[in-house]
C-alpha cells in the first residue's frame, strides 16, 4: 500500500502522521504538528496548513490522503473555522493528486483503540504501542497517525472483502 499520510485538522494546530502500510504491517515513518501564530488571521492559518502539508507531501511523497471528518461542535464558528483548515488541508492533497479520505472520530477512534468514546491519551497510548514507538507522539500528531492507521485498516479490509467476492463455492468467479 505504501506511504499514508493521515491529518487531524485544526485552525490552530494540524497533527500530521505518515505510515507505510505493507503486508499487514504499519511502521511509522513521520509525525508533527503545524503550529500556527496566535497573532495570524484566519487566512494567514489556512495559508500556512496549505503551504506546510505542501512540503510534508513533497518530502514524502505519500500515496494516499487520510483526514478526519467534521464533527458538530457546540459552537458553530469553531465548527466553521475546522472546517476551512480541513478544505485547506483537501487542497494541498489534491494539488499532489492524492487520494482523499475521511474518517469520523468515532471510528478513527474504534479502529485504533476498540472504543469510539476513547480519549486523546488512550489514542496516544495505542498510537505509541501499535507503531512501536519508545514515547507517545503529542496528542494532535497521534490523532493523525490514529487517521493513517485507521485508513489502512479499512483499506485493508476491503481489500479482503473484495478478494473474498471473488470466490464462491470454492470456484473463481
């Protein structure tokens, strides 16, 4: 499958994780988290997400885009303003003519710790143990590497699922 590049989009910070994903088998490969200045305006943070995954693509060159999904927060402008850095972050993945996917939270987290209700130290925690990790990696950059993980596993699944419709009653079909 080869490099996944997972991100948990923020207007503030976005958590960036590459994985390679080969036979089954996830090893980490990159993780951070693009900082953006309290000073700067809206624009300005969108600009510098579009810009910074830019780089980490370029650098990377991964083969597939994993993001986290919206979730409804109680506060609509804050709804609003994750939704723009997510459409900035879509962007700098389709300008490298990535794939693009999108997880809900819940399932990033049921995918990687067991439980959609998880917190951000267990996701840390499985995060840290799934990927071999001497220490957990800060807590928006083991979201995006929760993202890669959870991509790969379902990727992985349908892989499975499809190989299985080829065969029925033991023949080929």
């Amino acid at each position: 499958m080869a490099l996944i590049l997972g991100v948990d989009p923020g207007s503030r910070k976005t958590g960036y994780g590459i994985i390679h994903q080969q036979a089954g088998r996830s090893t980490y490969v990159a993780s951070g988290v693009i900082r953006m200045g309290e000073l700067l305006s809206l624009p300005e943070r969108l600009k510098v997400i579009f810009d910074s995954l830019n780089e980490i693509i370029a650098l990377h060159m991964p083969a597939q885009f994993a993001i986290e999904q919206v979730f409804m927060a109680k506060n609509p402008s804050s709804a609003l303003k994750l939704g723009q850095a997510r459409g900035a972050a879509i962007v700098a993945a389709n300008f490298h003519n990535l794939p693009v996917f999108e997880y809900e939270a819940r399932k990033v987290k049921q995918s990687v710790v067991g439980t959609g209700a998880a917190d951000k130290s267990q996701v840390q925690h499985m995060v840290k143990t799934l990927l071999k990790l001497p220490v957990s990696p800060q807590e928006d950059a083991a979201d995006a590497l929760a993202v890669a993980i959870c991509h790969a596993n379902s990727h992985q699944l349908l892989v499975r699922m499809a190989s299985a419709r080829q065969f029925r009653r033991g023949r080929v079909v």
